[in-house]
C-alpha cells in the first residue's frame, strides 16, 4: 500500500511539477522584448512606461526578428514616432504615432499577438484641458466609431502599459530591447503559485472552457428561439 501511494505521489508531482517549471519558464519570456530590425529608415524612442515616452523617426519596411514576450518569430512593420509624453500629457503640442505589423512566421503565441484585432490607426492628439481627442483615423471602421476614438489608447495597444525600454534604427539595422515590470512581479509571484497575469496553463485552460461553455449556451439559447 506504500508503494502504491508512493508511485502515485511520485507520478502526481512529476507530472505537475513540469506543469509548474514550464509556467516558470513562460512567465520569465514574457518579462523580455528583445527584437533586431533591418531595413531603410530612421527612428529613436524610449520609454518608462506609457506615461513617459519619447520617440521621432519612421521605419517604411522593416522586417523584425526576436522575441516579443513568449512569442518567437519574424514579422513585418512600418512605424512612425513623432513627440513626447509625461505622465500621460503631451509635453510636444501633437504626438503622433502610425504602426502597423504583419506576421510572418513564428510561433503560435506571436501570431496570436499580432493578429488579434488591434486598430492599425493614424492619429494626431492635441491636448485639450486634461483629455485626449483623436482628430485622425486611417481606418474606415475606426473613423465611423466615433467613441471608440474617444476612448483609444494614443500608444495604440503597440508596447505594453509598464514597458520599459529603448529602440534605436539607424539607417538599415537597429535594436528594440524592453522588458515588462508588471511581467516581473508576475513571475515572482508565479513561485508561489499565484497567477496573477492569468497567462499559466490552468488558468488559460478554464478560460477556454468558460469560453466554450459560452458559446454552447448561446447556440442553445440561438436554437430554442427558433
């Protein structure tokens, strides 16, 4: 009976302690941004955090090639920076921002990162009072949603809210290195088995369901209303 118990002990705390050592591992890619870029153009900008950034220059093509997070691969981008930000508020009159990115190979965390549905828009934010007011959109679904504008992120959901880092392209080759604070405190949380980014297996796992669960429910509920 020892034995027993002892074999599927041993079998338990194998099988969830490569669980658990594998989350590690994900929570401590997640904390680094570390991408290489070639290709024409010029651009310089840093930031700690969103609500101090700085950048100016434009990349036309670029192909980019490192890891964003626990997402791996190669991807395409135009990026234009133009202006400053402190604790929120423009300290140039505009900033403006335009980027906009396509997959082209990696893993499946990286396309899922680039292709979910974020706005590739081109926006100029005067500062008014305390507020920010998109006077420009490049896309027609955007301009036609007129709170949303209200509402958008002018960093446009591109880096992360407590990223930290630096960009540098000069004229065919540059480095964009950053890391994420808030992934820090996640993974030494993580030790203790504590989720707090919601990004570990289990966790990701009962989203799913909850999300399959939700959409048996409304097929249900789509087939007693006929």
């Amino acid at each position: 009976m020892k034995k027993l118990f002892l074999i599927v002990s041993l079998f338990w705390f194998s099988s969830s302690g490569c669980t658990y050592l594998a989350n590690r591992g994900n929570d401590a890619l997640d904390i680094f941004h570390i991408k290489a870029t070639f290709g024409p153009g010029i651009l310089g900008s840093v930031r700690m955090t969103q609500g101090l950034t700085a950048g100016l220059g434009i990349l036309p093509h670029v192909q980019k090639f490192g890891i964003k997070g626990r997402g791996i691969g190669h991807w395409e981008e135009y990026r234009g920076e133009a202006g400053a930000i402190v604790m929120g508020i423009p300290i140039s009159f505009y900033y403006v921002k335009d980027v906009r990115k396509r997959f082209v190979s990696g893993n499946h965390y990286l396309q899922e990162d680039l292709e979910n549905p974020k706005p590739e828009l081109y926006r100029v934010y005067p500062l008014l009072g305390m507020a920010w007011w998109p006077l420009v959109s490049s896309t027609p679904r955007e301009r036609e949603d007129i709170a949303k504008l209200a509402n958008s992120n002018p960093l446009q959901a591109d880096r992360r809210v407590t990223e930290v880092g630096a960009t540098a392209h000069l004229l065919v080759f540059g480095l964009d290195v950053s890391v994420d604070l808030l992934e820090i405190f996640d993974f030494i949380l993580g030790w203790t088995t504590l989720d707090f980014q919601g990004d570990d297996y289990g966790s990701q796992i009962k989203i799913h369901k909850k999300k399959e669960a939700g959409e048996e429910e409304t097929l249900e509920d789509l087939q007693a209303k006929r």
